[in-house]
C-alpha cells in the first residue's frame, strides 16, 4: 500500500492541482482521497487500486468544483472579489542542477504553457485528458473513474486533444 | 524506418513535460505529501486491524464454544425416547384422557369413606 501510494501521490496533487490552481487546496484533496480510499478500498485486489484511487479523486474534486461554485456566487453576490490563486513560488526557481540551463528554461517554458492549457479545459476534459494521456488508461477503466459511458470519454477526450492541440503548436514542433 | 505519427509525438511530449512537473514539487508539498501518506497507511492499519480484531474473536470463539457444551450437555442428560415412562405416568395419561368427570377422582377418598360409613352401618356389614 505504502508503494502504490507513493506511486500515485505527485500525479494525484497535479491533477488535483490543475482543478483546483491551488496548491493547499490540491493537498486537501490529496489527504481527502487518501483516507476515503485506504478506509474504502485498502482490501480489494492490489490490480483494482489504481482505477479505484482515480476514482476518489475525481470524486473529491468534483466535490471540491461544485462547492467552489457556489462560494464564487456568493462572493460575487456580495459584491466581493474572488479569492486569487497564487501561484506555486518553487516553481520559477531555477534548477542549479541542470547541465544545460538554455534547454531546461525551454523546457519549463514549454511546461508552463502545457499547464495553463490544461488549467483552461473544461473539468471533465482535463480528466479525460490526464487520465488517458497521462495516466494511461485505456477507455473502459477511464470511463468508470469517470462514472460515464465510453463514448462520453471519447468525445471528452478528443474536444481535449484538439484543443490542445490548437494551444501548444509550438510543443509540437 | 518506422516515422512515428504526429498524434503519438505529441502525446509523448505532453507526458515528458507532466512527469517533469512532477519531479520537483518543492519541500513543502512532498513533506506535506509523505505526512499525508504516512496518516492514509495509519488509517488503512487501523481498517485492517477493526476488520480482524483479536480480542472479538476469542469473544465469539468462547461463545460458540459455551453454547456447544450446553447443548450437548442437555442432549446428554436428558432421557432418550426409548426408555419407558415410569408407571404411574401411565396411570396418570389414563386418567387425564378417559371420559369420566376428573372430580370423581379428585374426591376419590371422600367416596371411600362414605363407603365405609355405609358398610359400618349395616348390622350384617354387608353392602346395598
């Protein structure tokens, strides 16, 4: 258990991350998906783990997306400005182990690019997106994370493909 | 040689570059996230254990256990079916299913008496 949660951890935060552009609030998720999962799922079969843990998150983060939904009316309401999402100060730091600093500046330049395109999707795109692309999972484990039908990944994930496309011409090249 | 599709070139970069954000989180946040670990595998100890507790088992085991022995000492003591009923058993089911008035038997003493009585009576001590 304690391998395969520090297997998932760093991607589970990003991806919390992405939704929420919020570093503590993506630990909060975190924490959440942790207890939910080990008190849920800790005795199922060792295989069913990674679908399942996905499962959590997205669950704890839909959560998180509708309760932040309703605060932001609220505070609009109100008349009061949106809380604003600062953003993480480690990373512009720069990387002094890095034997080429020009290709590793491209590369966090790149990496910025792709995050903020990804932060810009809608929520069940970027799932699609992440869980396929970068989770690698095929479409019937993404679908039941998702708590959807094969097609809806499909459709979700290729809007989320073209988009990206359309945004990181210059990653491509 | 095999040109690998455009799709697929992209998709292997988007990777790269999301590992790569994964790397280096900053000390904050993978402290934050090993605390995180460590009170999600408490936890995941704590299930296993409630799951499987010890002390409940020996509960249940002596349980069953007490409740066997009881049962068997029941069975154990009581008479088997083919064992004959005691005489006046059977006088006793013959009088609770015969047709007559059960105060007969009950003043069944009174009855003597008088009968005596009538038999003192009679000067020959013979009977009606």
């Amino acid at each position: 258990m304690s391998r395969f949660l520090a297997e998932v951890e760093r991607r589970a935060f990003q991806m919390a991350k992405f939704a929420t552009r919020n570093r503590d609030e993506a630990l909060d998720l975190v924490q959440e998906t942790m207890l939910q999962f080990v008190r849920r799922y800790s005795i199922r079969p060792q295989q069913e783990w990674k679908a399942l843990f996905y499962r959590v998150l997205r669950s704890r983060i839909t959560d998180w997306y509708r309760r932040t939904f309703v605060r932001r009316k609220i505070l609009a309401w109100l008349g009061r400005p949106e809380e604003e999402d600062p953003e993480d100060p480690l990373q512009s730091l720069p990387d002094t182990g890095n034997p080429n600093p020009s290709d590793h500046a491209l590369r966090q330049e790149q990496r910025g690019v792709l995050e903020k395109a990804i932060r810009a999707l809608p929520l069940r795109q970027q799932q699609a997106f992440l869980l396929r692309a970068w989770e690698g999972m095929d479409l019937k484990q993404t679908a039941f994370v998702m708590k959807c039908s094969e097609g809806s990944v499909k459709t979700h994930y290729s809007r989320a493909v073209h988009t990206l496309r359309g945004l990181l011409e210059g990653i491509r090249s | 040689m095999n040109a690998k599709d455009p799709e697929e070139l992209f998709l292997e970069k988007v990777q790269g570059l999301l590992d790569h954000g994964t790397e280096n989180l900053g000390s904050h946040t993978e402290r934050r996230l090993e605390d995180i670990r460590g009170e999600a595998l408490t936890a995941a100890e704590e299930k296993r254990s409630r799951f499987f507790p010890p002390r409940r088992w020996v509960l249940v085991g002596s349980f069953a256990m007490a409740t066997l022995a009881a049962v068997g000492l029941f069975f154990w003591l009581s008479p088997s079916a083919t064992t004959p009923p005691p005489t006046g058993q059977i006088e006793d089911l013959e009088i609770i299913t015969s047709q007559e008035q059960i105060d007969f038997y009950q003043n069944l003493d009174f009855y003597r008496w008088l009968g005596s009585k009538e038999i003192r009576k009679r000067p020959n001590g013979k009977g009606l």
